[in-house]
C-alpha cells in the first residue's frame, strides 16, 4: 500500500506525511490533532499510512466519518462536531515540491 493523506479539516492545508517533511520547514504539516465522534483525541506525527506514530494505521481502519484531523498549529480546540469532514489529499501527503509548499504553507 503507498502513500495517503487529507486535507487538514480546519484549513484544508495538506496533511503532510512525517518522512516527506521530516527537518525542513513545514516539518509541523505531519504533527496532527485528530478528533473523534465519541470525544477522544489523540495528536502525533501522521505516518503517511493512515496512522499517527505509536497508533499504526489508526484512521485507515475506521470510517472516516467518525473521526476529524487538524494539523495541531492550527488547532484551536475545536471539537468534532464543529469541523467537517476530512477530504482526500490529492498528492497523498507526500508528492509536493518545494515551491508548492512555500506557497501553500508561506514559509520562507
């Protein structure tokens, strides 16, 4: 199985897979808060796989409709309920170039 990823549900930003940003400047597009339907949330670095490092394939195996993702700097508490759901990312979290992203993320 390659590479998958969403939208950020707040900002719609990519959520970034670790290994694709690892040390460089948009490194924070992997570090996630995801909310869920029954008022759990846990936050990590997304894998890239459907999962949150120490989490495998955590979102992969549910419906995504019980569950919402944020990238943690734009979080604000927000809850479940106040967020829609999750879209599909198109370049899967990873095959973005330098100058998409700086322009995405306004960094640098």
């Amino acid at each position: 199985m390659g590479f998958f990823s969403w939208e950020c549900a707040k900002t719609k930003r990519p959520v970034m897979a670790e290994d694709a940003v690892r040390r460089s400047p948009w490194d924070f597009a992997s570090d996630v808060v995801v909310l869920f339907e029954n008022g759990d949330r846990i936050s990590g670095q997304y894998d890239g796989y459907g999962g949150i490092v120490g989490h495998e394939r955590l979102l992969a195996d549910r419906p995504e409709s019980s569950w919402r993702m944020v990238i943690r700097k734009y979080y604000n508490n927000e809850r479940f309920e106040d967020l829609p759901p999750n879209r599909h990312e198109p370049n899967q979290g990873y095959f973005w170039d330098d100058k998409d992203l700086r322009k995405i993320f306004q960094v640098g």
